[in-house]
C-alpha cells in the first residue's frame, strides 16, 4: 500500500513540473518581443510612390546595424529612418532626394555604394594596394634568394667538393 501512494506521489509531482514547464513556455511565447513587434503598413497614393519606397529602404544603411538596409532592420533608428523616408516619398521628393537628404544627415555611410571622393579613396582602392604590396613584397623575396649566394669557406669547400666527388666516382662506376 505505501508503495502505490508513494508511486502515485511521484507521478503526480512529475505531472506538475511537465504541466509548470508548459505554462513557462506559453508565458515565454506569448511575452517575447516577437509577439509584440509592429509591422509598418504605408500607404502610398500610386504604385511608383510605393517603389520608390521600397527601392530607398533596400538600398540605405541602417547606421545603427552597419550591415542591414532599413527595410530588413528592426532598429529604432532604422524605423525612424523609414518614417522620415516615406514622408520624404510621399511629399514627391525623387530618389536622388532622399538619398542626398539622408546622406547629409548620417554621411556616405548610410549607402551601401558610397560614391568616389577623396574622402573615400583609399577604401576603394586600398584593396587593390593592398593585393600589389603584397605581390611587390614576394617579388623581393624571392629576387633577395636568387642572389644571395651561400659563401663556404675553404674547409667546407674541400669536404663538400670530397662527397660530391665521391658521388661522381661511384656513379660512374654504376653506369658501366
């Protein structure tokens, strides 16, 4: 009789940690910042307003995720930026615009193709110095071994003429 109660204990303890850990779970679910995230909805008087739009938020940065466009963010900044983007659309501001706009605001940084200024060079082309450099530096390298010669002095000289000649001797002596 103990047995069955203490079995029946242990079940039931074990029905409430399955059944608290279900609750945790659905309490997690239903708290995360998932269930809670807003979808933006605009509402564009044509079409070209509206591909416009989305054109804009693919091709700006986010300044606060670095390596995300405004249009995949979920940055505060990043919804702020798409807010100010849609009002600027919306007032029939063209691409060139917006673009300029928010460029004077956040810098070349908020496009994914900052343009060619001498502010910008050496990111364009410090790649290509980079991969010449290192092409010049092997160049070196290699042209510093063909020249460097190995200068024995007369002892090594004679033993290695004596184990060269030695090698000569004998593979003559193999070849007849």
């Amino acid at each position: 009789m103990q047995l069955t109660s203490l079995h029946l204990d242990f079940q039931n303890s074990r029905f409430k940690r399955v059944n608290t850990s279900c609750y945790l779970f659905c309490l997690m679910f239903f708290f995360s910042s998932l269930a809670f995230s807003a979808i933006d909805t605009f509402e564009f008087d044509n079409a070209q307003q509206e591909q416009t739009f989305h054109e804009l938020t693919k091709k700006l940065r986010c300044p606060k995720c670095q390596n995300q466009n405004i249009a995949d963010s979920n940055a505060q900044l990043a919804k702020d930026l798409r807010n100010k983007t849609y009002q600027l659309v919306k007032e029939g501001k063209s691409e060139d615009q917006v673009v300029d706009y928010m460029v004077a605001r956040f810098g070349n940084f908020v496009r994914y193709d900052p343009p060619m200024t001498p502010a910008t060079i050496f990111l364009w082309l410090g790649p290509l110095l980079f991969v010449l450099g290192g092409f010049y530096f092997l160049y070196t390298q290699v042209k510093r071994q063909k020249t460097q010669q190995d200068d024995l002095d007369p002892d090594e000289e004679k033993r290695l003429k004596k184990i060269l000649g030695g090698k000569k001797s004998s593979d003559k002596k193999g070849n007849k």
